[in-house]
C-alpha cells in the first residue's frame, strides 16, 4: 500500500479505537469505521444551478420542460424519467448491494442498514427499515450477559431493543461482490466478523441470476472461557414502502431437506396487487447450532417480547404455525435465531441467506409479462425462496472460490495501486444495482424489427438471446432510461469482459431496432420541433422507461431528436468489431455485419462536401448539453473515423473487398480532412467553427483511438491518426484537463481552455464524468502512459470515494465544488476498459486478466 492509501485509509478509519482485523478481511478494497463522517457535504444539481446566461440561452427549453414535468407528475401521476426539480439528497449511507444479476436488488449500507430497494423493475425505493437488523446475544452459565443491535442508529421507534452500539469499535470493508463488517464487542473481548457474498461471477450465466445473499458470521472468543452466542436476523414483511401496509402480507416458516443438507426460516409473503414477491431469512443447520424463528412481531412500539424472548435463553419461541394476513395499516416482521457454543480463546461461525422471489415482472404500463432468468432454474410458481436459499447455503463456498480466482491475479498484481482495485471491482455494484433486469426470451418474441436475414436483417430470435435471455440496465439511478446507448459505449467493457453473452445479447436487441420506425409525433424540449419518436436506420437512445414499456417503446428520452445524434450509430459500429475481438464470435459479427452498413449509410448522408469526414450541427454529438457544434468535431468526427477503420476490417474480415475498397477511400480522405480542420499542433479543437470556443480542450477527444486500440488495431493499415498526434493530444488533456484542474487531484475536467481555466460555456462543460475519465485512462495506458492514466483516475476515485460519501453511488459528474449530478450512474463501469488497457501492455503477465470475454 503507497503512501497516498495508507493516508487515504487513515482518513476513513480515524475513529476506530480497537486493534481487532477481523476474521479474513482481505487487505485491498474500500475500508471505513461505522464513526466515520463525511466533512464534504455536496448537493445535487437541479434547475436553479443553471447560470444566469445559459438560463437566458435555454429559457425556452426550461419553460417546455416545466410544462411536460407537470403534466408528467401532477395530471399522469408519474416519475419523470429526469427529474430536474427533485434530485435525490446525497445520502452517505451505501454499501454493496444483495443479490445476483437482473433479478431484483437490495442494498445494505455500509453501517448495517437495508437502505435502497429495487424490486420492482427499475424503480427505486430508498428507505432504511430500521428493524431489518442483525442482534447479538452472549450467555455465559446459563445467564444473557451481554446483548445489543449491532446498529449504531437510536430510533425513536423499538424503543425496546438496545440500540447505539458504538461505531467506533466496527468497520466496513467491500471488495464487490463480498464485503465485512467487523464489530469488536467493548468489554466483551469477542469479535464478530460478518461476511456478505453475493453471487456475481464472471463467465457464469445461472448463479449469477440468483436473487439472494449469504451472511457468514464468523465469531472469535479470545476469552479464557466459553460462551454461548446467538445471533438474530429480523426482517420486516416489505422495503418500508407504503404498500407494506395494504394488508394481506402473511408469513410462515420452513423447514428443507435436501441431498443431506437442510435449512430452516421464516417466508415472507408480500401480497402485492403487482409484480407480488416472498422474502425469505433462512439458516443452515449444523449439528452444534440451533435455529430458532418467530414466525411474525409487530415492528412497532417497544416490541420488548422479541427482545425478552431472546434475552431469556438465547432462542425464540418457534411458533410452527403460519401468521394470519395482516389488516390494513399493519405491518408484521420475521425473526430467526442462530445458537452455537464458542470455547475459550476459539471460533466458530454461524451462517444465514437472504432471498427474494419475484418470477414474473410488469413493468409501469403492465402491458406485457416478463419471467426472470432465475426462473429458468427455479420455476415460475414464486415458490421458489426456499429453495434459493438452500441453495445459496450450500454453494456459496464454490461461490467464493470462484471470485477467489477471478479477483486474485488482479489483487496480487504488484504494479497496480491500492486505491485502482477498490475501484475496479467495487464499481461493478452497477450490473447488479444499476436497475437490472435479466428476463427470458418469450417464445413468440421477435427481436429482428421485422427484417429478416436474407433482407439485410436479423433472426427472429438469435441463440445467444435464446439461450442467454434478454438484459437491461439504466442509465442511472435517477435518469430512467434502460441500455441507453451513448453511455452504454463506455461502460460495457465491464459486460463484454465478465459476462459477454450478455453484452452480445443487448447488441441483439440495439440492432433489431435499428430498422424499426415509429412515426409518432412528439415534441422535442430542447427545440420545440416536433420529430417520429424513431426513425430508420438510426440507433436507438435507450429501450425505453422501465415506468413504461422497455424493449416496445424505445427512445424514453425526449430532450433532443435522436435522429440527429450521428455518435450513437458510430458506437454501434465501434462495439460490434470490439465485441468480435474479444469474443472471436463470427456469427455475430455475420449477423451484425448488415446492421453495421445500414447505419455507416445513415452517416454518410452528413458528408455533405465528400471530404470522407461528417459534419455536425446544434446539439447532434454526445458532447454536453448547451455546447453546441458546428462543422466536424474532435469527438464525433474521431468516432466516425474509428468507425470507418472498423468498417476496413470487419470487410477484410467478411472478404468483402468492394466494401472494403469503398472505406479504405473513405478512410484516407477523413484522416486527412480530420488532420486539417481540427489539429492545432498541440490537440485536436473540440470543433473546426473557428469560433471563440472551438480551441477548447476536451478530455474525450481521442475516444475513436481508444476503442481502435481496445480492438487490437490503430497500427498500419488500421491507422486512423497518427501516433505521435495522439499522444501529444493525451499529453495536452494531462496538463490541462487534469494537472491544471483542482490540483490535479479530481480527475479530468470536460473542457479546459488552452489558458488553463474550465470552459464554463455550458452546463455540463466545467463538469468531471467519472466514466469519462475512466476511458480517458485507458486511452492513456494504451498509448504507453501508464503513470499518467493512472493518476488521472486517481483523481476520481479519491473524490467519490473517499471525500464525497458517494460509495457505491458513484456519480455521472461532479464540478470542482459543491455540485453532482446523477447518483448511482452507468458509465463509471467504465473502469473495465482500464483494466483490458493494462492487460494488453506489453510484456505484462496476461494472467491478469484471464480469458477475457471468452466462454
């Protein structure tokens, strides 16, 4: 550990007064006492952010947003799927979240607490259930001597229980998919380490479908004498929405036998009218152990009598009869006890699960029913808790080997830093809690667009969405948009590495609507023009709001006329040929391979002056909103580049010389035409207008050179731009865009001025994107800057990690001071791109990345 983390994690763990390191808690990972606060306190940006001259600029956007968003909240009685009046308050509270992919999500925080819901597809719940808690109980000679909610929280509700426990002995530690909690009990001289594993596993398609966690409690008794220790799981029957007060929720313990292992809990039924689901706590019997259950409790009042029961011997009743359905305005709980001896100065542990089973989904416009992924292992009946949880119990072991070995080559990798393998796999939380949803494919879905392969499109129903199931995940916790794509760009090198079918399967789904048209009217907020919400040939935004229909009606987001956004069918190109890199698969790249030529015609038609190069306009470029382009531009026309270099290869690829020869042309005159607008000797400007602004630094201008070299091309006949313009480039964003912005300790800055201040010209332009960053560094360790690019994403790391309480919620952006924006957001995944970048350096053991994107 250098010293920048050892300072770092002196910071974060200031306040913990004990010498205990619990119970095999790895070294590497994000580490903070349970007394730890957060001296920065930011704020979310909102409309009254926006400066006096780009309110002045927009004014007429702001007045048709105010217009829709009321329409959308006060007369449809729905989210918005950007609400820019209320943001969400930063919460410094989360940890890494429960449960396998696509099936649902609850997080715990890194204090203990059940804060944030995401069961019903797509839509959040943040709410802390304050009795959803861990309790421990120690009897010496048959006597309780010692028993406390291992919560730091004193609520003014279960004024029964005792709560404070002092947060000064406890730390947290996630290193994603599992993380620790250590409490070190004051004059207990016992130490409990619990352990949380989530079964998220590269490569793996069925266990890491599965709705459920495991919680291994390890407990240490350095004390010259035995104790008995029990622990009590209690969990309210809902996530503390006001549905869980409808009535009609009951619950009802079990009891499993299987292949000689058996488990024992309680099942929550939660009665919902939509999309209902079963909670389900459960403990693996042991011959020394005892489970003991309360099959339902009030959790309000004192709720003193669970306490007693508890306190009285170390068990509960265990009542073997199901609880009645609760009335309207009731809530019922579940409790679950495990008992075990723990000889002196020796350890034992004690193991409970978590699941959760919601087979069939809706979404808002509960048009269509979906099945989960899991169901394809446990049935659609939503009997399936049960047997989840037996499961889990039994397996979770070979869970952990398995992200044992996928983590151990990157965590015993000398060259790379502390702080860059926290971030690398604790980043991954977003595949899990980004919204997901992982669901069969229906036997009569038809995913091609209606066009099929003999008329330039695609099957019916590919294999790889046949086999490997549908996949969706949103832009963010608070932008509501499913795989939208220009963000998609950036973070799926997480996908194509670890679980590439899904990534082939979303691709699928991109290309299929390619060829739809939706000639419905709608208005734009940005220019107040009326356009088809989809139009032929072009890429999608997104596949819809998961409050309305996704994967029927696409395109959710509304601000602009997608059409116009000529990256988005570029990035489409680029991760097709990336995708056939990685994975060498040649019938997707076969099927993909008239897609590709469908939307390179869509471009072309921007050339307009057959210069090889497209030109832009307005807003029509993943830049920032508010900056607007004029003529060819660094970003969008690099892209485009990239994507005519990849159209070369994939041709050679196909043996389609006419093709081939077409872009080759293409090629040469771009590059050079790109040479001459946009290289100022130093960088490339953000756009050729030869306005006041277009010298401006962008950080993102060499994203066309990072996906060539992430393809294994960029050299020779696959060059798009010259090497030593590149690395000037990159060298220039480093000075300016990083070393010259905050101290060089924030990550890179959107736009720098050659001066050296941020462009403030836009609202998003003085920002820092985390995922930006992330594929900036990539760039960067491509070209041979290691140190550079490292230290780069540094910068954000230390921000949102460690100064701004922003764990596992890391945002789309902050500024400088004060501002976020977009908590909990897809492009920071973007990390992964480092981490192919770094496994491609030459010379470097190819061990650390082992069989990437391979099955």
């Amino acid at each position: 550990m250098d010293l920048n983390d050892s300072t770092s994690l002196a910071e974060l763990m200031s306040r913990y007064v004990s010498t205990e390191t619990g119970f095999g808690v790895p070294k590497n990972g994000w580490r903070i006492c349970l007394a730890h606060e957060f001296k920065e306190k930011r704020k979310p940006f909102q409309a009254k952010d926006v400066s006096l001259s780009n309110m002045i600029e927009h004014i007429s956007l702001g007045v048709r947003y105010l217009r829709w968003w009321y329409k959308k909240t006060q007369v449809e009685k729905k989210a918005p799927f950007i609400d820019m009046f209320r943001a969400l308050p930063l919460k410094q509270i989360y940890g890494a979240p429960l449960g396998g992919i696509g099936g649902g999500s609850i997080t715990r925080g890194w204090r203990g607490d059940f804060c944030r819901w995401q069961l019903n597809p797509g839509m959040y719940h943040y709410k802390t259930v304050i009795a959803n808690q861990f309790t421990v109980c120690l009897r010496r000679g048959g006597q309780t001597v010692y028993q406390q909610v291992l919560s730091t929280e004193r609520p003014p509700t279960l004024q029964g229980w005792n709560w404070g426990y002092c947060g000064e002995y406890a730390f947290y530690h996630a290193l994603y998919p599992r993380a620790w909690t250590v409490y070190h009990l004051p004059g207990q001289n016992v130490t409990l380490t619990c352990r949380q594993v989530s079964p998220v596993i590269p490569h793996d398609y069925k266990d890491s479908s599965l709705p459920v966690a495991v919680f291994v409690w390890d407990i240490e008794n350095m004390n010259d004498y035995a104790l008995d220790v029990s622990i009590m799981f209690t969990m309210v029957n809902g996530s503390g929405h006001e549905d869980d007060k409808i009535g009609g929720h009951w619950n009802e313990p079990f009891h499993l036998e299987k292949e000689g292992e058996s488990v024992s809990g309680v099942l929550l039924h939660h009665q919902t009218p939509v999309n209902p689901y079963t909670l389900c706590i459960a403990a693996r019997e042991k011959s020394d152990q005892e489970i003991s259950h309360q099959t339902a409790f009030s959790p309000k009042g004192t709720c003193s009598a669970l306490w007693s029961d508890l306190m009285t011997d170390g068990r509960l009743d265990s009542p073997k009869d199901s609880s009645t359905p609760t009335k309207k305005g009731e809530k019922v709980a579940a409790a679950l006890a495990v008992s075990c001896s723990v000889p002196a100065n020796q350890h034992n542990s004690v193991e409970f699960s978590l699941a959760w089973d919601m087979p069939k989904i809706t979404f808002g416009s509960r048009e269509r029913i979906y099945v989960r992924r899991y169901t394809r292992y446990y049935g659609t009946k939503g009997d399936a808790a049960p047997f989840l949880s037996h499961y889990a119990l039994t397996h979770y072991s070979k869970w952990e080997d398995s992200i044992d070995e996928w983590q151990r080559p990157i965590l015993q990798d000398g060259s790379l830093p502390a702080w860059y393998k926290s971030a690398l796999f604790n980043e991954l939380y977003f595949v899990v809690d980004g919204g997901t949803v992982w669901v069969e494919l229906p036997e009569d879905a038809d995913i091609s667009g209606g066009l099929r392969p003999e008329d330039g499109g695609l099957p019916a129903q590919p294999e790889v969405v046949k086999e490997y199931g549908r996949f969706a995940y949103l832009e963010g916790q608070e932008y509501r948009m499913y795989n939208t794509y220009d963000v998609h760009f950036y973070a799926s090198f997480a996908l194509i590495m670890l679980w590439p079918k899904l990534a082939l399967s979303l691709q699928y789904d991109i290309a299929g609507s390619v060829v739809q048209h939706d000639p419905t009217e709608r208005l734009n907020l940005m220019d107040g023009r009326y356009s088809p919400v989809k139009t032929r040939g072009v890429v999608p935004h997104d596949i819809g709001d998961p409050d309305d229909e996704p994967w029927v009606r696409v395109n959710a987001y509304l601000i602009h006329d997608t059409a116009d956004w000529k990256d988005l069918n570029l990035k489409f190109v680029l991760q097709v040929f990336r995708d056939y890199h990685l994975t060498q698969d040649e019938q997707y790249l076969k099927d993909m391979w008239p897609i590709c030529q469908t939307v390179m015609e869509t471009e072309l038609k921007f050339d307009k002056d057959g210069d090889g190069l497209i030109e832009n306009s307005g807003y029509a470029d993943q830049t920032y909103d508010g900056w607007k382009v004029t003529g060819p531009s660094a970003y969008c026309g690099g892209l485009w580049l990239a994507s005519v270099c990849m159209m070369c290869k994939m041709a050679r690829v196909l043996k389609c010389e006419s093709v081939y020869q077409r872009y080759r042309d293409i090629l040469e005159r771009g590059s050079a035409a790109f040479d001459k607008l946009l290289w100022n000797g130093k960088y490339y400007n953000y756009d050729s207008s030869g306005q006041s602004l277009s010298n401006s630094v962008m950080s993102d201008q060499c994203a066309g050179q990072w996906f060539l070299r992430a393809s294994g091309l960029g050299d020779d006949d696959y060059q798009a731009f010259p090497k030593e313009k590149i690395c000037s480039a990159l060298k220039s964003v480093f000075d300016l865009n990083v070393m010259s912005f905050a101290g060089g300790q924030m990550g890179a800055v959107n736009g720098m001025r050659p001066e050296g201040v941020p462009d403030r010209s836009s609202v998003q332009s003085d920002e820092v994107w985390v995922g930006v960053v992330y594929g900036l560094a990539a760039t960067m360790i491509h070209e041979g800057m290691v140190d550079e690019g490292l230290r780069t994403a540094e910068g954000c790391y230390r921000a949102v990690w460690e100064r701004m309480g922003m764990a596992f919620q890391t945002p789309e952006a902050y500024c400088e001071k004060s501002i976020y924006r977009s908590l909990a957001y897809m492009r920071p995944l973007t990390i992964w791109a480092m981490q192919h970048a770094l496994s491609n350096r030459p010379n470097h053991n190819e061990t650390t990345d082992k069989d990437v994107g391979q099955d």
